[in-house]
C-alpha cells in the first residue's frame, strides 16, 4: 500500500492520472473459499487506502483484471472489490491478454460483464494458454467481437497496448511498429479510426 501511495504521489508530478494496481500477486489455493474470502476482506482494505490518496490528488484507481490463479481475476471478485467505491474515483483496467486466460468467460463476454466500470486498458493478444502479451492480431482473440463491447460501452479512454511476453527477445524497433500497425488495422476493419 505504501509503495503504490508513493507510485501515486509520482504519478500525479508526471501529469498522469490513473493509477493501474493489481488487487493480489500472491498465490494460493483458489478453491480454499475462507482463505479467498479473508484475502478478498483485506484488499477492500488496502484498496480503500490506495484510492483515498489518489482522490486526494485528484487521480483514479484502476484494479487489473488479473490471471486465473490471482485473486482478483474473477469477475465476480473484481466487481465485488470496486461494488463499495462505485461512482467515485475507481474502476477497471481491462486486460486483454489476462481475460483470454478463462476458460470462461470468452474474452468478449468478459469485458462486456465489466465495461461500465472500464477505465483503462492494457490490450495485447495471445492463444489462451500463456500470458504471452504479443501484439493484437497475432494470437486467437476475437478482435472484431471484443472491440464491438468496447464501442457499444461508454469508454472513452485510450487504447493502450501492453506487448510483452515473446516480443521481449525481439529488438523493440520492430516490436512498436508492427504493433501500431496491426492495432491500426484491427481499428480500421471496425470503424474504430
């Protein structure tokens, strides 16, 4: 909590103003349903505190959907960690990349259960078996689906990638332009640019 009061503190000197935080980053055993309410109890905590410093400085808190083994990435849990701070300085960063991990939802079905509280993104593709973050269009997802939900949602932010995963071995100047250029494909198909 302390850490992301000081990344808020920074974010608000460089000009920003949302601040993407991950409701986990351990592990445990997802099935252990008192553990997992326990763990649920305690980020309600930590996100209360992170989100009263950025509304003090006039910033937003966006939760990340997370991967199928870290709380957080259900729907239901990530609806139930904002549901006490609705209409006010919280909401989603969609992941893309995380989504497509379910087994179910699809990962369209995914952002329209959570859409109205989407208040940014981290887009990348993959195949559904790895967080692989490769640029849009170089997995399996359902671009045209998932950004059908996007358009007929009221997000008005920006679409920003998060190309990682295997593109890390590869030299960024070719990384950056093959995924604008894909992104900018994808985005003209559906009328989107």
């Amino acid at each position: 909590v302390d850490e992301c009061v000081q990344v808020t503190r920074a974010l608000k000197e460089l000009g920003g103003d949302i601040l993407v935080v991950h409701p986990a980053v351990k592990t445990f055993d997802m099935k252990d349903l008192e553990e997992k309410k326990r763990r649920v109890a305690k980020a309600k905590i930590s996100v209360a505190e992170i989100r009263e410093e950025a509304r003090s400085l006039g910033c937003r808190v966006a939760l990340e959907n997370l991967l199928p083994h870290i709380l957080g990435g259900e729907v239901s849990v990530l609806m139930d960690l904002i549901h006490d701070f609705r209409g006010s300085s919280i909401g989603i960063c969609f992941d893309s990349s995380h989504a497509n991990l379910w087994k179910s939802p699809k990962v369209e079905d995914y952002l329209k259960s959570v859409s109205a509280h989407v208040i940014s993104t981290h887009f990348s593709d993959n195949h559904g078996q790895y967080d692989d973050h490769q640029p849009p269009g170089d997995g399996e997802m359902n671009w045209p689906a998932m950004l059908k939900v996007l358009k007929d949602s009221a997000y008005q932010g920006v679409f920003m990638l998060e190309v990682l995963g295997k593109s890390r071995s590869r030299d960024p100047d070719e990384v950056i332009p093959h995924s604008f250029e894909q992104v900018s494909r994808i985005l003209e198909k559906e009328g989107m640019l």
